[in-house]
C-alpha cells in the first residue's frame, strides 16, 4: 500500500472512531431528515422531480458545512499533536501528506452523503424519479463536497489552530458562494469572471436538477486541483520556516 | 555519518543556528547539550530533513539533506521531544502505519514489529490504545517507531525529559541498547544523563557549538581539577590519614555520612581518581561510592556556555 493510500486509511479511521465525526454525522443526517420532511416534502402538492432537486439543494448546503469541522483538523490538528513530524521525516512527497488526507476525508464526506440514500428511496415509493437524476444529484454533491474539504485543508494548511482554520474555511466558502451575488453589481467581464467563479449557484444547479455539464466537473475538479496545489506549497513553505 | 558545515538557520532576523560545524562517525553516540533556546532541537530538525538550513552543507551518508531530502529521510529515524503519536490508534496499529511510511516491506512488518517491542519493551501493551498509555510508554512508542525501519542515524530530542526517575534508567538501558547497531544523536540539558551515554558532546549556546570532545575531554581532562565524593566505611581519622598520603590532593574536607559513614569531599586532578579508589581500599576502608561532585558538573557547563554560575533568575 502506498504511503498516500496509508495516509487516507487513517485518516478516516481517526474521523471514524472520534466524536467528532460522530457528532458531523448526526448533526447532517437529522438536519437532512429534518429539511427534507418540511421543505422539500411541505408546502403542497409537488412532482417527485421538484422534490429531489429541493433535496439535493438541502443535501448541498449541509454538505458544504460538514466540510469545515472535518478539514479543520486534516493538517492543523496535526500540527497541534505534534504528529505532523512523524509525516514530514518520512520518505513520503509533501502533496502525498495532502492527498492522502483529502482522500481520507472525502470518503467520510461521501459516506455521509451516500446514508441520506433512504431519502430518495421515499420518493421512489411514493412517486418516481430518474436514477439519472439521483445519480447527478449525488455526484455533483460530492464535487462540491471534495472542492469544499479541499478549501478547507488549504486553511487548515495556514493556521496552527483549528478553531482559525475551521474560520477561514467558513470565510472562504461564503465568499465563494457569494460570488454570484458581486458578479449582480459588477460590470463585464469581471461579472462573467464572478459568476464563474461562484462555488455553488450556476455550478451545482445543473446536477440538482439531473444534468451533468463537463464544465461544472471541470470546475469543481479544478477548484479541488488549485487548492490542494496551494496546500502542498504552503506545507512545503513551512520547511524553510 | 553526519557532516555538518558552517551550517546556519536564519529565521525572522534571528539565527537559532549559527555557523555551527562538526562531523560525527558511524555507530557513534553523540549529545547535544545546551540550555533551553540553545538551537538543539532546530539543529536536529535540520538534520532530520524537516527544515531546510539557510547556509551552510549538511550532508547524512553522503546524502545532500536540501538535495536529496527524500534520500536522507530513509535513512532517519526521528523523535521530538513530545512522541508523534496517534492516540486513538493502539500501539501495534500505529507501528505499522509508521513501517508503511518508512517502506517497510509488507511481509515484514509483523517481524519489525515484534522485534522493537521487544527491544522497547512494549508487549505488553502492543494492543493497547496510545491515549491510554502514561508519558514513558509513550517515550517508548515513539522510539520504536524511530527505530522500525532500522535507519542508519536514529535522532532523538529530548528523550528523557518529562520522565520519572524509573523511566529514566529504562530509557537509558534502551538507549545504551541502540549504541552500535545505530549512530544516535541526541539533545538533553541534563549533563549528568547525556554524559553516560555519548561518546562525543557538541555544546551548544546561543545556537553556536561552544565545546565539542568526549565527556572526559570536556568535562574530566587530566589538567581539570574536579571535586570527588567518597562514601567510606571506617574512622574519620583513617580516612584523613589515608587522604593526607596521597600525592595531588588539593583539598580535603572529611565529615560524617549517613549510617555511620565517613563522606569525603576531595578537590583532586580528574586522572588521579584510579590512584584515588586505590589508596582509599588499601587503607582498608570500606568503599561505597565514588563520585563527581553533582553540582560541579553543572558548573563546569556553564563555564563552558559562559553562563553567570550563580542563581538563574
């Protein structure tokens, strides 16, 4: 198994057997129930269609959230141990240590969404919907998902405590989700500029209403790419520190 | 082994590290020894590839640490002062993440495993959570994963501080047990451990090598006078008699000891105390200890890293 492999078994071993995650875990899946019972299935009489797409919007946004207590810890609640030594005198590369721990958590993430599938299964009893539409609803979920835990492993790259890092991912991500409002009151081209930029309006409404644009894949990959690339550099920054 | 020169690390307009040169062979044991804020543990952070020195060449095994930074960590095994270990993993678990990292052939693992347990003495909890381990196992964890991977230099920070004196005495037998088959480097401010165990000292102060040699080069020299306690069993005026026969003897104070001994403070040249023990046994006393005078050692240190001698505010 290689090092990086070994870095990300861990690491969801540690989010497995420590409150936290446990905490993350209840706390998303009772809002998910939660939001699904008042918003997606109140308010009168709805196609299954409409219902999905309103829960894969709930699912997205406490998605975004559950990334910022699970990356806090990814590199500056190592830094806190003392453990990041036992990483950095390895004969292991700076973006495996980064990698590793992104992969560790995005399973997390992924199983945490994958256990609100009893949701759509509801709908599925009561109604009917397309397994293409599930399918993009949760993939594009999961892109969001990893691009927010990979904003958040960069701030976790920054800061020595975890309760700043946890911040500036909070930070970080509003921004990127208010971008489509700055690109409303700013003139071309930087509103196109904005607008692209937004992490979830134009980006994730494609997946939750069932479609699935390369451009939105290459954007959330690119998000993930950019800030991992950012992470590394700041961890191998802190060599000369 | 290592070959460190003129090695400097600037950090915010201040240099923990500063021109600091020396060279040390293979299989040899070698301490740092300095004040807290000395630059021990930047030294050793630079040796084990986790900082990158600002000027100057350090080199492990031929290898490059800012070049071939990737080489130098195989052939490291490394523990800061507080152990790099994973709590909520048990001890065995954690020996295995560590060989994983330090690539460790998988059919082999087990065997390692079961081979530094044994040497660090931790059978007995290999199953065991880390959490619930107290601070000496835990000491004793971080070395054996320092060691899982059989590296050629093994460095160690600090790796008797915080213990209590019986984990003391463990930590040096397993030190004394890395001797040979590893070359060690390790920092401590405690003279009296770091002198048992090294065959070369390097004192540090204000991040600069102030003394390098053996420990009886630095600190027992055949031109250093030194104070020798003896705890005899006989009369005092026997003791004095026998003292007053021996050429060398600067100075002598005699006075009771505890049940019934006779302690003997005597201000001798440090390649006199074989002749010493000698005069003291042939004058039929009773020889229960011979030893350094504790405080002397500390004072000898601080003369060296021109520290004031008297009270530290």
């Amino acid at each position: 198994m290689t090092a990086l492999w070994l870095i990300a078994r861990r690491e969801l071993m540690a989010i497995l057997r420590s409150p936290l995650g446990f905490v993350v875990a209840a706390l998303v899946l009772a809002a998910d129930g939660l939001l699904f019972h008042t918003r997606a299935l109140g308010g009168g009489e709805k196609y299954s269609t409409e219902v999905l797409t309103q829960f894969f919007f709930d699912l997205s946004g406490l998605t975004m959230i559950a990334s910022i207590p699970l990356s806090m810890r990814l590199l500056a609640g190592e830094r806190q141990r003392g453990t990041l030594t036992l990483l950095l005198t390895s004969p292991i590369k700076d973006y495996q240590i980064i990698l590793g721990k992104f992969f560790g958590a995005l399973a997390f993430l992924c199983l945490l969404t994958l256990l609100t599938l009893y949701l759509p299964a509801l709908i599925v009893i009561h109604g009917k919907i397309s397994i293409g539409h599930l399918c993009a609803g949760y993939l594009g979920t999961m892109l969001l998902g990893a691009a927010c835990l990979a904003i958040g492993i960069f701030s976790s790259a920054l800061s020595k405590s975890q309760i700043i890092a946890a911040f500036l991912t909070a930070f970080a991500l509003m921004a990127m989700v208010l971008f489509w409002l700055v690109a409303k009151v700013t003139e071309a081209p930087l509103d196109d500029v904005f607008m692209y930029l937004a992490l979830h309006n134009i980006h994730f409404e494609t997946f939750r209403t069932g479609k699935i644009h390369l451009r939105d894949v290459v954007y959330y990959l690119s998000v993930c790419g950019f800030f991992l690339f950012a992470a590394t550099r700041v961890l191998e920054s802190r060599r000369w520190r | 082994m290592i070959q460190c020169e003129r090695l400097t690390k600037l950090f915010r307009g201040v240099r923990p590290v500063d021109d600091v040169s020396f060279e040390t062979r293979a299989g040899e044991c070698v301490g740092l020894l300095g004040l807290n804020g000395a630059g021990k543990t930047t030294l050793l952070r630079m040796i084990s590839a986790v900082l990158t020195p600002t000027s100057g060449q350090l080199s492990i095994a031929g290898a490059d640490v800012t070049e071939e930074a990737h080489s130098v960590r195989r052939q490291i095994g490394y523990l800061p002062e507080n152990p790099p270990v994973y709590g909520e993993m048990t001890v065995e678990g954690f020996l295995a993440f560590a060989a994983g990292l330090r690539r460790v052939p998988r059919g082999r693992v087990a065997e390692r495993i079961a081979r530094v347990g044994a040497q660090c003495q931790l059978e007995g909890v290999l199953h065991r959570r880390i959490e619930h381990l107290s601070f000496g196992y835990r000491k004793r964890v971080g070395i054996a994963q320092a060691i899982i991977h059989q590296p050629a230099l093994v460095i160690l920070d600090e790796p008797i501080a915080g213990l209590d004196p019986a984990q003391i005495v463990s930590i040096r037998e397993l030190l004394l047990s890395l001797k040979g088959t590893h070359t060690v480097i390790l920092s401590s401010h405690m003279l009296g451990e770091i002198g048992q165990l090294c065959d070369q000292l390097l004192v540090m102060h204000l991040g600069r090598v102030v003394a390098c040699g053996a420990p009886t080069e630095l600190f027992g020299s055949p031109e250093h006078t030194i104070t020798v306690v003896a705890t005899l069993g006989g009369r005092r005026e026997r003791v004095v008699q026998a003292l007053e026969q021996l050429d060398g003897v600067l100075q002598t104070e005699v006075s009771a000891g505890e049940n019934n001994t006779v302690k003997a403070e005597v201000k001798i040249a440090a390649d006199k105390r074989p002749e010493l023990s000698r005069t003291l046994i042939e004058a039929g006393l009773d020889l229960f200890d011979l030893q350094q005078k504790r405080d002397e050692l500390e004072t000898l240190f601080l003369r060296l890293t021109g520290e004031p001698t008297g009270e530290r505010s």
